[in-house]
C-alpha cells in the first residue's frame, strides 16, 4: 500500500508539530476485516515517521464512499471543524474520495 497524506508534506505546523487524524474504510462487508487493521497499521507507521502527533482515528467498516454522511467521516469533519486536527491521513486517496 502507498500512504497518501492530504495537507503540506511538512511536518511542522508554525513550530508545532501536526496534529494528525487518520481514516480508515472498507468499502463493503464482503473484504476481510483485517484490512482495515492494515490500513490503520500503515497510517500510524507513517505518522510516526513524519514525527507528526496522531492524535485521532476515524474508521469506517462496508460503508459506500458514495455518500459523506458515513458515521467515521461525520466524526472526521466534526474534528477538523473543531480545530482539533491539522492533517488528515489515508492510506490511499479512494479512501476519502471513494475513487
């Protein structure tokens, strides 16, 4: 799998490090589940290489990305309104995006 972050590459924010929330998605019930575990292995693996503060995850099991109103990315857009993260990290853009 290749990690895709979605923000600047950089890992400082001001001087502070990047407060970054990962999301995670399976797009059907009929994948293994483990799967999502993998992506979020990944993702933390990543985060913790940019020195970045993982500070949230946001899963979302056999959830369509035909719609935004799946209960992780509700979550995920509750928190970045916030102001509770700067970054937000997939594994893959399809992820987000359901492409």
């Amino acid at each position: 799998m290749k990690a895709t972050a979605v923000s600047s590459p950089e890992s400082m924010n001001g001087g502070k490090v990047m407060r970054c929330a990962i999301y995670a998605r399976l797009p059907t019930d009929k994948q293994d589940v483990q799967l999502i575990e993998t992506q979020l292995m990944t993702c933390h693996q990543e985060i913790s290489l940019r020195a970045w503060d993982d500070v949230a995850c946001f899963p979302d099991e056999a959830e369509s990305a035909a719609t935004q109103h799946r209960r992780g990315m509700k979550a995920l857009l509750a928190a970045a309104a916030a102001g509770g993260i700067n970054i937000v990290y997939a594994d893959a853009m399809g992820r987000l995006s359901g492409r």
